[in-house]
C-alpha cells in the first residue's frame, strides 16, 4: 500500500480504504461484499458517517445516499452484485448481447 492509503478489511470482501490527499482532504471508499451477513455494517457506517459529517456516494446509481443503515441496506439489496449472488444464472441471462 501506499503511505497515504489505509486499507481496512481484506481484499477480496467488506473493504475501507482511507486515502489521505495532497490537499490536506481525504478519500473514503467503501466496498461491500454482498456475499456475507453485513447486517452490522450499514450501523456501524452510518456512526462513523455521523461522526465525520459526510454523506455516501452509490457509484452504481451514481447518487448521493442518506447515512442511514437503511438506506445503505436498500442500496446493497438492490445491486447488481446482490442480483448475481443470489441467482448467477438469471442474472447473466439478463445480460444485453454484445
């Protein structure tokens, strides 16, 4: 890793990664993986949300989302990751031909 990035979590499942930029800002991205009981993680992002005053980003709807565990949970059960974990076979059925 590099000196201004702290990663918490393991690669290949829920991830932070903490990215301290040049500007004296910092970066936080959450990954989460849909595969595993994450029913603790949308409270425990929404404390640390509140104690930091910020707001979350869903890249895959490409909008803002209220720090709020339900709202985090409705995001996670609505993706496209969620999709393919519980039905592979639909979900690459789905897909649009190349």
């Amino acid at each position: 890793m590099l000196e201004d990035w702290i990663v918490y979590g393991i690669e290949n499942g829920t991830r932070v990664d903490v990215i301290f930029n040049d500007f004296g800002t910092v970066e936080i991205m959450v990954r989460l993986d849909v595969r595993e009981n994450n029913d603790a993680v949308p409270n425990t992002l929404c404390a640390f949300a509140a104690q930091l005053n910020y707001s979350y980003f869903d890249a895959q709807g490409r909008q803002f989302i209220e720090s709020l565990p339900e709202a985090i949970s409705q995001v996670m059960a609505s993706s496209s990751a969620t999709k393919f974990v519980r039905n592979p076979r639909d979900f690459i059925a789905k897909l649009p031909a190349i």
